[in-house]
C-alpha cells in the first residue's frame, strides 16, 4: 500500500467479487495500466479461465493475494456480504461498490434505516479504510463512458468516506480510469449516490454532480 503523496501511474488493484461489476472494474483497471488482482471466496484456479477470458491482463488470485493492494474493490452481492473474509481486507483502503435493492436482496433490517449502507459495510468490516464509489455506474457503462481528462462530456462519479487520507488515492484511480472523481464528503453522505437518487440514475459531469450533491445536503438538512 502507498499513501497518496508516494502514489504513480500504476496501481495494484485487488478486486473481490469476479462477476458483473468486478470483471467490468478489473478490465477498466488494466486498461487504465494498473496491475489487476481478481479473487472470490473460492480457490483462484476456479476463475483462472474466466479471468483470462473476460479480463485478459489481470491475474486470478486466492483472496489472501489481494492483501498488500493500494486498493480493494469490492463487488459481492450485499446479502452476501457476511461471507466477506474481513480477514483479507484488514488495514486496506477498500472501495464498496454495493448496493441494496430489496427485490433482489430481500429485506435486510440493518439497509432499511435511512442510513448508508456503506457505513454499515465498514463497521462490519472492521479495521479498513472504506470509500463509497463506483457504485453509481452500471458495469455495462464503465467502458463506454469512459473519458480523457478535459473532455467536456466527461462524466463524473461521487465518493464518499470518513477517510481523508485515502481520498487523493482514490480519486486518482477513478480518473485513470476516464471519470472525473467528485468528493461527497464523509461516508454518511453516501446516501446521495445510493439507489433512487439522481445521482444513481443519471450520468452527471462533476459541475452537474456537485450541484446535485449541493442539493441533496440542502434537502437532507445538513
Ligand atoms: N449491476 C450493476 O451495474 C452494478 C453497478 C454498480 C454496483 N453494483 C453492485 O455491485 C455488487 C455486485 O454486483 P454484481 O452484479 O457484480 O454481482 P454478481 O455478478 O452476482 O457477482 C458477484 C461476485 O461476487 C462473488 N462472491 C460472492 N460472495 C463472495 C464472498 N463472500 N467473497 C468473495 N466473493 C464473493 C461471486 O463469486 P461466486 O460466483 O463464487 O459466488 C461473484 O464472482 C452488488 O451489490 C450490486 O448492487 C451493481
């Protein structure tokens, strides 16, 4: 792991979850010249040759291999989520990129308090530096929408943590991979970017993110 001010191009990725949204991650990661570690709760030789087939330039590793990586990008489904091994994940920056959608889901009491579901997710985890992000894109969307930087039409995406520290790590890693990074504030104001907002629903570039994210503290009183 580096801190931000020791950060370069090229980053090591750990990505946890090697479905929709881990593979489509893991794929704009190596695009971006990252180097890129994919792992689920099962032995890496069960995903060695989807890993080669859907992200070809990342490798297939045991989950215990992701530890050590500048970032942890988790992409499980989150009723799954107390299968997580918090294990591998102690002391690492780690991005959620889960949601809660009740229809596929079900009801799960500790998602239905208004709160966000991040902060949840991070308590559970324990020791670990959680940043809300990439969970307000579709995987389907991650490499098409993707921008240089400057472009006029380049699309933003929120992030959201209690972790300063991490944040320029973060952000560079969201911008190498075509998106202007776009800082919500702490992880609480992760609601805004959750399912049934606008920022969950639309593509925003990061003036049109920002009023929104303006906007919602107005509405949300704080
Ligand atoms: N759909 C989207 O466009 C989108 C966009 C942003 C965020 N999200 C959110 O991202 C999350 C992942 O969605 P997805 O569509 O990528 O799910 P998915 O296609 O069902 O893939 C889930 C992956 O997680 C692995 N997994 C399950 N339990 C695990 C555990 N305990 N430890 C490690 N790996 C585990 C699965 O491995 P096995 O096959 O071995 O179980 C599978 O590789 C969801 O919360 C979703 O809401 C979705």
């Amino acid at each position: 792991m580096r801190e931000a001010a020791e950060m370069n191009e090229s980053l090591t990725i750990g990505v946890l979850g090697a479905g929709r949204v881990g593979t489509a991650v893991g794929r704009q990661a190596v695009r971006a010249g990252h180097t890129v570690k994919i792992a689920t709760g099962r032995p890496a030789d069960d995903i060695k040759l989807i890993t080669e087939i859907i992200v070809p330039g990342a490798e297939a590793v045991n989950k215990e291999q992701l530890r050590g990586a500048d970032i942890i990008v988790v992409a499980v489904p989150l009723h799954k989520y107390r299968n997580i091994d918090t294990e591998v994940l102690q002391g690492q920056t780690v991005i959620d990129t889960m949601n809660y959608w009740a229809p596929v889901d079900g009801i799960m009491d500790e998602f239905e308090s208004g709160a966000s579901t991040s902060e949840v997710i991070e308590e559970f985890l324990g020791d670990v530096k959680l940043v809300k992000t990439l969970n307000h894109i579709g995987y389907g969307d991650l490499e098409v929408d993707s921008h240089p930087a400057g472009d006029p039409n380049r699309r933003a995406l929120v992030h959201a943590s209690d972790h300063d520290d991490v944040k320029d790590l973060v952000a560079h890693f969201i911008d190498s991979m075509g998106y202007d990074a776009v800082d919500a504030g702490p992880l609480a104001a992760g609601r805004a970017m959750e399912n049934g907002t606008e920022i969950f629903n639309g593509r925003h570039t990061a003036a049109e993110a920002k009023a929104l994210l303006q906007k919602h503290r107005q509405f949300a009183g704080v």
